[in-house]
C-alpha cells in the first residue's frame, strides 16, 4: 500500500505536479491552497467546491495534516505559550506575543536545537530532529484558528526552537506558502528569519526569498562569542558581519542584530564600544535584549543602570538600539526559555 502524501507539505507547484498524475487539473491545486490555508480545511471532505470524484482522488491519494494543541499557557502580560504534539510525539512549542498595534507570532523549525549556545534553554535540549514544512505551517494555522487577529495578520518570527537555516529547506517551503497569495498571503514585509550565523544558508536565503533577516550576534569580539556560540568557531564574527554588510536587501528594510545582554559577559562600556567598531557605517537596528534567566545556566541579566548605558553608548555613536523586553517570562516563554516541552 502505497503512503498517502501529506498536501501542507507540498508547494504550490508541487501540488500542481502531484494532483496531474491522478487525473485532476493542475489549476486545482490554487482552490486546494486556500482550503489548506485560507479555510484551515481539517479535511479534504469539507473542500465542497471540489466535486466528489476530485474529492475521492485526493483522498485515495493524499490527506490533509494537522498539529495536537496539547495545553495553552497564558502569561501576566498576556503573551500565549502553545504547546503542540506531533504524530510521532514530540513537543513544540510557539509563542503569541501582544504589541502596541498588532500581535507577533513565534514559530519553531526544529525538536530542540543543534547550535548549543550557551545561554539558550533550547540549545542545551541538543536537536532531536527538524520539523517538516507542514508542522512548521501548521503552528500558523492552528494560532489563527484562534480568531484573536480578526482581520489583522501577525508579524511572523522564524525565532522559536531550532535555527530555521538548519532546516533550510523546510523552512523556506513553509515561507513560500506564507507568503503565496493562495496560501497564507503574508506580506515579506510581516516574516523574519533569525539565524545563529550560517553564512552559506544565509547568502542562499538572498536569493531565494524576499524576507527580513535578524542575525543572534551577542559578543562585540571572536572571544567573547566562540563562548557563547560555537558555530562562531566555524564562522567567524569578521566573516558574519562581512556577510551581512553585502546582504542584498531593499532600502526600506534594516538587518537587525540581536544582543542579548549577559551580566559581566559581554554588558561592559568596553564591549559597547567594541560593538560600535565592528558595525561603523553599516545601517542596522540592534536589538539589546537583557538575558531571560532560566535552569540551565548560571548566567544572570545585568542591572537596569549597566544595560542603560550601554545603550548610550550605542545611541551616541547614531546606532538604532531598543531595548527588547521580552514578553512571557512567567510561562518560560521568553527569548531562550523555550523548550520544556522536549524529553
């Protein structure tokens, strides 16, 4: 018995290819897209504008997937924790941040991750394998199911377990279907990918997408991020930096840096400094986001004066530097914290 194809996994043209071989038209697959991500269709069954031969080859063929919401925790600043449960029964989980003006939703592409960064929960769970494109959209659709956007989509971070350019291929498929007008029809302008640093993955997401990227930096210097981040071994910080400075990106859009600040590690004026050095001339946003504690390390977030002057010193030398609350602390839901849910 031959195994059934799981439709979400599949892009549109693929999904053109697939349906041709038994016998139904390719401009199908446009109707079948927005049942999959437009309708949230839980079946191929309830797609009634399809005729029931179509119907009955899809099903013969192909079935229509879905994610197990196991638990929902909600935080005092209103942030949501979802916890999923894979066919195979693992965890995953995703997080719904709140903003001023409009929600931010944080999606995963990995069981675990293999980057082991050292101030990460995640990273310290090691990887237990990728995700396939179908669990990574069907995070997406089972949060906007939950009909708290109205007519407003969320801003998408590539920013939950796991470093998306590990899963890079996986990753992109489920980004084209974010962004395709008969799926998710998401503005490029509403995804970010973040990445530990992998420049060949990264020189490729150039060409293959129009999406904005935040690249996790953390350390002013090769030292100071060789021990927070051991793929800095593999690829250095002149060589990441180079990279993101020849980024072909519109002139509308800034890479984004993010610094997490980690008291007596890399919060000094003297790395401060540094960092200012090693981005003159580049227009960026840096994103400093005070270290969220957890069970797995014995780092600490700096005090509120030591990372308020470090800040000055960035908006002394023009950089553009918020400082990132981060959102869902209580619920082990905030930037590194995720991950309770795997074994």
């Amino acid at each position: 018995m031959s195994v059934k194809q799981d439709l979400k996994d599949l892009s549109l043209n693929e999904l053109e290819d697939f349906i041709s071989t038994f016998g139904v038209k390719p401009y199908r697959a446009k109707q079948i897209f927005m049942w999959l991500f437009q309708k949230h269709a839980h079946s191929i069954d309830s797609m009634t504008d399809l005729s029931k031969d179509i119907r009955r080859k899809l099903c013969e063929n192909s079935y229509v997937s879905h994610l197990t919401l196991k638990k929902t925790d909600q935080s005092k600043d209103k942030s949501k924790k979802f916890l999923f449960e894979t066919s195979d029964n693992n965890g995953i989980e995703s997080v719904l941040i709140p903003e001023r003006n409009h929600y931010t939703l944080c999606i995963s592409t990995q069981i675990g991750c293999p980057m082991k960064c050292t101030f990460c929960y995640t990273g310290e769970k090691g990887l237990k394998r990728n995700l396939s494109a179908s669990e990574i959209l069907n995070q997406v659709g089972t949060i906007l199911k939950t009909g708290e956007f109205e007519d407003k989509l969320p801003n998408i971070v590539f920013m939950g377990m796991g470093e998306p350019l590990s899963n890079y291929n996986n990753t992109v498929k489920s980004i084209q279907t974010l962004l395709c007008q008969w799926g998710f029809n998401f503005s490029h302008r509403k995804v970010t990918v973040s990445t530990a640093g992998l420049i060949p993955q990264m020189k490729q997401l150039a060409e293959d997408l129009p999406v904005n990227l935040a690249i996790s930096l953390n350390a002013p210097n090769n030292k100071i991020r060789n021990r927070l981040m051991p793929i800095n071994k593999k690829f250095p910080i002149e060589e990441l930096i180079n990279t993101a400075k020849n980024y072909p990106i519109s002139k509308r859009k800034r890479i984004t840096f993010e610094y997490i600040l980690i008291k007596d590690i890399n919060d000094s004026d003297e790395n401060a400094h540094e960092l200012t050095k090693l981005l003159k001339g580049f227009p960026c946003k840096i994103n400093l986001i005070p270290f969220n504690e957890h069970p797995a390390t014995t780092f600490e977030q700096p005090g509120e004066d030591r990372i308020t002057r470090f800040r000055a010193i960035l908006l002394k030398n023009k950089f553009t530097a918020p400082i990132r609350r981060s959102k869902g602390s209580d619920i082990a839901a905030a930037c590194g914290q995720l991950g309770k849910s795997i074994g």
